[in-house]
C-alpha cells in the first residue's frame, strides 16, 4: 500500500524539489484540518480548482460527502473517472481543435492524453485501480436548480416550518426567514432592506407567526398568506395601516406572476433540498452532491444559493458534535457571496457556517481569484490556507491581514 493510503490522510502531492517526481517528500494533509475550514486564493491560471477537486476527491476516497457549489461548471469533471484509462474512454471528451492544431486524427490525440494520464498518474505514485476505488467509494451527482439538464431542484418546500434545533435558536430562526425573504424579495427585483422595506417586514413577520405554529407554506400559500396575513398588527401599527390591502395585492400580483411564468415551472419540479438525502445515497454510501448554477442569471444564483446554505446550516445544527470531518461544503469563486461591505443574502449563513460548523465535524472549503472579495471576518476564520500566485499587492495584503487573523485566533505569533 502507498504511504498516502491511509483514513483520515488526503494526498495532495508532493514538495518541489528533486528532478524526479518519486523523490519528493509526501505532502499530505490531516482530513481534520478542514474542520476548521479552508479557503483557496490564487489568480486565473493558478491552480485553484484542480487543487480543489484533487481534495473532493481525497474527501470522497475517505467516504466523506460534500456539497459542492459550481457557479463556472468546471465542477462536473469530478464525473470524468477513467480506471482503464483507455483512448476510447478520452476520446468523447477531447478538444478536437487541439487535435488538429498538432495534425492528429482525434482517434490519435485520444490515445496520447491517454498515454499521457498513465504515464503521469504512474509519475506520482497512482493508477487505474485508484480511480477505480473513487468511483467506488461514493457517488457524484450533478443537480442542475432551474433546469433538466440534470437532476432538477424544487424550491417547493423550501418555505417549510424548520426543524426544532432552529426553531428552538432564535438567533438562528431570525436568520433563516431573514436570509429566506431577502433571497426571494431580490429573485423579484424588490429592493430589501430588512430595517426600511414593507415587503421585507411582512413576509418575515408571517414566516414568523406560522413557522412558530409549526405551520410550513408553498409559494401559493404565500401569496394567499399576503393577501390575508395572519396577524393583525405589525410592530405597534395595525396591519392596514402599516401595509394596506390594496398595496398588498400588489406584492400577491409579483409573486403570482413569478408563481405562474414558465421560467418558475422548472424551480418546482425535481428534487426537493433534503441534505440528508443528497449527502448519502442508498446503503449510506456517501455523496459528491455538485450544485452547478452556470446557466443561471445573476439574481437566480444568490437565490437558490442561500436556500441551499440555510439547508445545510439546518442539516448541520441537526448533527451531533464530533471533532472528525463528517462532511464538507466546497464553493467554487465565492465573489459576490461574502463580500467585505455589502450583505447579500448568502452572507449571513455562510458567517455562521464558519463560526459554528467545525463542532459539528462540518468543513467549509472556499475558493477565490481575489482575496478583497472576501469578508476579513470569514478570512480569520480559515485555519488551512492554500495560495496561489496574487496578482495585486492590495491581494497580498489582504492574506497577510487574514493569517494574522487567523494566528490570533489560534493564539499564535504571526511575522508579516
């Protein structure tokens, strides 16, 4: 058995060094770092995503599940698992163009990157059967909210009274119907700040009132909740004053329109976002859940994005404490998501994902070009940092800033 096949011990490679590859020391990484978290940061062309699916992969091996977010699509490769390495296996997936570029049928180009997979994998101490074990050792599934092109989503339940480990946290019920509200007021185009909109202030003043009855709701359920809220007063004002029928009927319209558009039929067929469901398949056998979210616009993504982190953060707070790496969360490009000034929906849970989900043995990986699109807060809060080249000093500072964060935190000395 190789020296890096081991539980709870993820191969990343080896140290530079010696001309030959087999020469160089191991590089291996303790799974249960990344309990602490992780975050990934080099400019385009670094690196970041191949070092990052090499640690899905580690992570699968090790029959440890993740949800993995993919704004760019690249995420879907992790299903590209060749264990006979043959140029039949290459040849659906080559670039045809680079065929031609180096004059090769691409029957030809397929059986050199063939060659060239063998003899590099061999290079660095793996082989077929290695990937043979990934694919054993869990299952990849591409789910695809908004569209068919692969496994749809359905936001249906998404409105659904919270489980009692959250409805029981005050803190975290006021986040998940805040973050709840704000994500579907901006799917809208409803501007929403949560201290100046009416909006804002009705919708979570019913999930409140209902989600405490432990009553869930469908968007149609919704509309008709706006329409004939249950509750009469709204702070110290009566309902009809604070948001009166007429005006209410407006909000009900925007929403039934979203209801009723064909774009909004594809949200509601397919699965529904049950965690326990996507992270472990029959038997138990752990999942490579992979959300990938290219296809959709801007205002879509930040929606289901933060659905699906209050998911997981309702999934996590149901786990019980453990101090090995249960499972992981991987976003690829986290810009826009947790930006330093602005709170788009997505920050909040992902802030609380940082600061509490290491007790519950839940790792958050998190990839960026620019480390200046990242919240210092969540940066001090990463105890496992990858860098790749930075192409800014303004970027170079800001990881200084972030590791003597993060030394602090651990109550280390840190020299700039």
């Amino acid at each position: 058995m190789q020296d890096f096949e081991k539980l709870g011990v993820f191969y990343l490679g080896r140290e530079v060094g010696a001309a030959d590859a087999k020469d160089r020391p191991l590089l291996l990484y303790d799974a249960k770092d990344l309990v602490t978290h992780a975050v990934c940061v080099g400019m385009t062309g670094s690196g970041k995503t191949g070092l990052c699916i090499g640690l899905l992969e580690e992570a699968a091996l090790d029959g440890v599940p993740a949800v993995v977010i993919d704004p760019k699509g690249d995420l879907a490769n992790l299903l590209l698992t060749f264990p006979d390495l043959k140029p039949s296996d290459f040849l659906p997936w080559i670039n045809e163009d680079d065929a031609r570029r180096k004059s090769m049928t691409p029957e030809q180009y397929a059986q050199q990157q063939a060659a060239a997979w063998k003899q590099g994998l061999a290079d660095w101490g793996q082989d077929g059967e290695r990937i043979r074990r990934l694919r054993d050792a869990a299952e990849f599934v591409i789910y695809t909210p908004g569209s068919s092109a692969g496994i749809p989503v359905s936001i249906l339940k998404s409105f659904d009274a919270p489980a009692a480990s959250i409805l029981e946290d005050p803190d975290l019920l006021r986040e998940r119907i805040t973050t709840t509200v704000t994500s579907l007021l901006s799917l809208l185009g409803i501007g929403a700040d949560p201290l100046k909109s009416r909006e804002h202030i009705l919708l979570c003043s019913i999930l409140d009132v209902l989600w405490a009855q432990g009553r869930g709701l469908d968007m149609a359920g919704l509309i008709r909740a706006v329409m004939e809220p249950p509750l009469s007063r709204v702070g110290v004002f009566d309902l009809e004053a604070f948001f009166p029928a007429k005006e209410r009927h407006e909000l009900a319209v925007k929403l039934n329109n979203f209801l009723a558009s064909p774009a909004m039929k594809s949200w509601t067929e397919g699965e529904p976002i049950d965690l326990q469901h996507m992270l472990y398949g029959k038997g138990g056998r752990p999942r490579m859940a992979i959300f990938s979210i290219a296809h959709l616009g801007d205002a879509e993504r930040m929606f289901f994005v933060s659905l699906l982190l209050l998911h997981v953060l309702g999934w996590v707070r149901s786990q019980s404490g453990t101090t090995t790496l249960r499972a992981l969360l991987y976003m690829d490009e986290i810009f826009g998501y947790l930006p330093p000034v602005a709170n788009p929906p997505s920050k909040a849970p992902l802030l609380t994902l940082l600061k509490q989900a290491r007790a519950f043995g839940f790792g958050v990986v998190l990839s960026t070009q620019n480390p200046v699109d990242l919240d210092y807060k969540a940066l001090s809060n990463a105890g496992t940092w990858l860098i790749g080249r930075l192409q800014t000093e303004q970027d170079q500072q800001r990881v200084l800033d972030g590791l003597e964060g993060a030394a602090a935190g651990a109550g280390a000395r840190f020299d700039r």
